[in-house]
C-alpha cells in the first residue's frame, strides 16, 4: 500500500517515510555531537571545567539516541502484541448470548500476560443436530499453541454441521489435529513437536435437552441443578488428541436431560488448579454450589462473575495455566422430542 503526498508529483511509499523519520533523529544527535566537537572551544579545552561540559553534552548525546532506540523497541512490542491480540480475538471469537434457547457466556484468561496468547479454546455451534459445544487445552502457551488452537477451531466449525454424530465430528478434530502437527514437523525440523496434544470435550444438547459427550482428557463440566452443582459425568475420558491414537468405537456418552434453569459449567484445568499461599486448590465445585444454591436459574454472566471473583481473590499470583469457562444455561420451556435416526437422515436428506 502507499499513499498519495499532496502536492507532490509522485508517490511516496508511507514505509519509506517512516524509516526516514526513524534515521533522523539518531542522524540529528550525532550531527549534534560532531558540530559540538568542532566548533565549540570547550571540546578542546583541557580545563577540568571544560571536560565536564563535554562530558556532560556526550552523556545527553548517548542518553538521547538510547531513549531513541528504546522508545522504536517498544513500539514494535507493542503492535507485535496488538497483532497476537488481534489474531486471538479473531479464532477464540465470544459467543453469541443466545444460542437455539440456550443462555451462553465465555471468558478466557491467558497465562501469558504479556504476550495475551494462550492456548484454552471454545465454541457453542448451533446446528440441525442440535447445539453442540466444544472446549480444549492445548499443551503449551504462545504463538505455538494458537496455531494448535486455530486448527482445532476451524474443523470443529465445518465438522459440527457436517457429522450428523457427535463421534465423527471427533474423528474430523482428530485427523486435524494429525494433519497440523504433520506440518509443523515438518516446518519447524523439530521432533518434539510430535508429541504436542490437546485436550477436547465435546458436547451435544438436543432440543429435549438431552446430553451426550465425548471426552479426550478433559476435566468433566459441572451441571448446575437444584441447588447443588455436580460433574456432568464420572466416566474415564478417551487420551488426548495428538499422538495417542482414538479407538475404533466412539459412542456418545449419554449424561442425563438438561432441564429449563439448568447450567452447564465447562472450564479447563486451570481453573481448578489455581492455587492459594498455602498451596490449596481452587474449590470450583464449592463455588458453584453456592451460586446453585443463591441463584435460580442461574444466568452465564453471573456465574462467570462469581467464579472470576472467588477465583482472582484465591490466587495470590495470577494464574499459572490459561483458564477458559464456558457456561450453558438452558431457558427453554416447551420441550420438543429429539428427532430419532431416521428422522435425522429424513431432513439431512432435504
């Protein structure tokens, strides 16, 4: 791109102006320098006055052309963030407030403040199949991990509206995530990058309210219902995406009905293993069951903010992993039955 210099009778390249206007200022402090030395007859003085003056002009010349560079340094930290920051918001986009009935709210906190990038994913998807949510964590922080993230994202996006079963959106997630580390072994000449993984938990809400999931290593999400909060499932999850190679059956694990005024509560491990001075665990399941117990229903936002409270006054330091919740709360009243396989493949078939 370049810009149009009024007046002018060319075009002038905006990058070469601003390389320009960066080689001015140092130019214009060693100018300094050097007319100092040259005119000035205390530059060859050899009073003890006279090398103090000097000194002090050599000081303020060195002092203005580091402040020079470290300002074009920071600069460049900061649009090199801005850009992470930009590209994060981008895949790791927040969720509707309102998805097919469903009452829906996220946050994600990175580990790595400076830099803003970390390596939690989510999404809440509605489709012909019914709602179908996905959160994961990916091993590892930076630039790294939101490729991962991104590769991850992107086929769950297609995957939950192509798959008529939760099972084949998980074996589209895993050829994926087999395709992107391919390629990174290959790009980064590195072995150790084979062995990267992610954490994914897969969640399907039909219209009835009924609950499937698969897991992958992945701590289990907590339903809020009554006035108690409890883990949507106790079963053993299937290995992490990544080298560990799925088996050859995928059934949905069926988790019960999601009744209107329920909540579901998805988070990754770094909410439950922030720690306190003493070294004690974040007690997650006890603070949702107070707001289980306080609130009725229990609105996404407001769980997020409860949570995010007892959390930050818990954490002595900020948090050491990434956390990511994502909160399902179902306001459907009329209950409509779950069209059957057959009925499935009838509007597919439209």
């Amino acid at each position: 791109m370049i810009r149009f210099k009024p007046g002018a009778s060319r075009w002038v390249p905006p990058r070469f102006l601003s390389r320009a206007f960066t080689l001015s200022v140092p130019v214009a402090w060693g100018a300094t320098a050097v007319a100092y030395r040259m005119t000035c007859p205390l530059a060859r003085d050899d009073a003890l006055g006279a090398r103090l003056v000097s000194s002090a002009v050599l000081c303020t010349v060195v002092t203005g052309l580091v402040m020079h560079v470290r300002g074009g340094l920071l600069r460049e930290v900061r649009r090199a963030r801005a850009v992470a920051e930009a590209a994060q918001d981008a895949l790791l986009r927040p969720p509707p407030p309102r998805v097919d009935g469903l009452a829906v709210a996220a946050v994600h906190l990175p580990a790595d403040r400076e830099a803003r990038i970390g390596g939690d994913l989510y999404e809440v998807i509605a489709t012909e199949h019914g709602v179908r949510a996905l959160i994961g964590d990916v091993r590892g922080h930076g630039a790294g991990a939101l490729r991962t993230v991104a590769a991850v994202l992107g086929s769950f996006r297609e995957a939950a509206h192509d798959e008529a079963e939760l099972a084949g959106v998980l074996r589209r997630l895993e050829r994926a995530m087999a395709r992107h580390l391919r390629e990174r072994v290959a790009a980064e000449s590195d072995p150790a990058v084979a062995e990267e993984f992610v954490t994914v938990l897969l969640l399907e809400i039909l219209p009835d309210g009924e609950v499937r999931a698969l897991n992958c290593g992945h701590p289990w999400p907590y339903r809020l219902t009554g006035a108690r909060a409890e883990p949507l499932a106790r079963a053993d999850p299937l290995p992490p995406l990544g080298p560990f190679p799925l088996p050859a059956e995928l059934p949905a694990l069926p988790c019960g009905r999601l009744l209107p005024g329920d909540a579901l509560v998805l988070h990754t491990d770094g909410a439950e293993e922030a720690r306190d001075r003493e070294g004690r665990f974040f007690p997650l399941q006890d603070v949702l069951t107070e707001v289980a117990r306080t609130r009725r229903p229990t609105p996404p936002g407001s769980v997020l903010r409860t949570v995010l409270t007892a959390l930050l006054r818990h954490s002595v330091d900020p948090p050491k992993d990434d956390v990511a919740l994502l909160v399902l709360s179902d306001e459907r009243t009329i209950r409509r039955p779950a069209p059957d396989l057959h009925e499935r493949a009838r509007l597919r078939a439209r």
